[in-house]
C-alpha cells in the first residue's frame, strides 16, 4: 500500500464532540426566519440539514430557502454568530483519542490537515479556541478551495499546499456522507468514516467509506499498520 504522507481530517463530529452545538445553531438559525420548531415545514429542514451535514453551511440553507438568497445569508449569519457563541460559553471538546491520534500520525511524518464546511470566520474562532492548533499543518475551509464537500477541493487544495505527490499518499477520516464523496472523488487511498458524529454507518458506505471506525482514535493505527495497536474496530467497505 501507497504510504500515507497526508491525513484530511473532518472538524465537527469527528475530531471535536460538537454535534448538538452545531444542530441547535441551525435551528436557531431556521427559526429566525419563520421556520419554526413543532411545525412540518421546521421537520424538513432538519431532514435537509441533516442529509447534508459536512456541506458548506452557506449552501445548506440554500437548499432550505431556494431561491431566496438574502434569507439564506441572513440565516447563515445567525448560525455562525449561535455557533460562535456557543463555544465561548462551552468551549470545544476533542473526541476522546483525537489528540494522540494526531500525535501518532504527526510522528510518522503524516502531515495533518483539518478539513471543514464552516466559514473563514467561524474556522478561526474554532481554531483560536483549540489547545493543540499548533499540531495542524492545514486548516481548510470552503473560502479556501473554491468549493466545499462533496466535491474534491479541499482535499486537493490541501495535497498542493502541503507538497504531497500523489493523492494515494492521502488519508481521510469523517462522520459524514459528504466527507467520504469528498474524499473518494479525490483519489484518497483511505476514506474512513467514523461513528462519533451524524451519519450511520450505512450512510458512511454508501458515500464510498473505504472502512468504518468507532472514531478517529481508530485512525492513526488503520494509517500506519505497521504500528502496535490496530484499530478496535475496522470494517472494509470492499
């Protein structure tokens, strides 16, 4: 197997434990322009939001207010700012494992890139929030690459920025359906979902997971086989 030489790992859901901050500042968000909760309409825009988890947000409201740009920014403004928000009240905290996971690949020589659908904005929040910021080597969001998840972007944005010469020689992890689109159109030779954030494991699969995970502590020892202690739980797609 190609080494890996290039780790893209997902934000929310697979690398911090935000899941329910995200879910409730998009329906903050929602409800700030009439959509509100016990209402049918309410219902399918959470079915929208969480189908298309680790999407850009800005599209994701795009989708619930087609048509209506300005209601679309509007609500994404209102989510960045509750999400924001919410992190000076609570903080982020890492899945448990994430940071020796990082640790592990780092010392191998894997480069590290964080991978995101937030905004510019709410990425740097994020990430001046974050203890271990300074392990990351990339920190990508949309603004970034052009396009956000499904498509490749961001993961071929960060194999040009960190020098990387063959996208076989990159690894990605995510919770979402969307991060494993992102991650097979882009020619990753690992696409590992894992089970800490929205979607089940046969959303994962059908995305094109490579394996499924229990979570990203998982990770460092499905990308470097050689080393002692092999994920707990690694299921292959093929």
């Amino acid at each position: 197997m190609t080494p890996v030489k290039l780790a893209c790992l997902d934000l929310a859901g697979t690398t911090i434990g935000d899941t329910d901050m995200v879910e409730r500042a998009f329906a903050e968000a929602i409800a700030t322009q009439g959509i509100v909760p016990g209402t049918s309409a309410y219902a399918r825009a959470m079915v929208h939001v969480h189908r298309s988890r680790g999407c850009p947000k800005i599209e994701v409201f795009r989708g619930i207010f087609p048509g209506n740009e300005a209601q679309a920014q509007a609500a994404n403004l209102t989510f960045e700012r509750s999400y924001e928000g919410a992190i000076e009240r609570a903080g982020l905290v890492p899945i448990p494992g994430t940071i020796e996971a990082i640790e592990r690949l780092r010392d191998a020589g894997v480069k590290i890139a964080l991978i995101t659908g937030f905004s510019r904005a709410t990425l740097g929040r994020v990430l001046s929030s974050l203890s271990w910021v300074d392990m990351l080597d990339l920190a990508l969001c949309p603004e970034d690459a052009g396009r956000g998840r499904p498509y490749p972007d961001m993961v071929l944005t960060a194999v040009l920025r960190s020098g990387v010469d063959d996208v076989r020689q990159v690894a990605v992890a995510g919770d979402s359906e969307s991060d494993m689109l992102c991650g097979r159109r882009a020619g990753a030779s690992i696409v590992a979902g894992v089970l800490t954030g929205v979607h089940s494991r046969e959303r994962l699969l059908g995305g094109g997971a490579t394996h499924i995970l229990d979570s990203v502590a998982d990770f460092a020892g499905l990308v470097l086989p050689n080393e002692v202690g092999a994920p707990s739980v690694v299921t292959s797609a093929s």
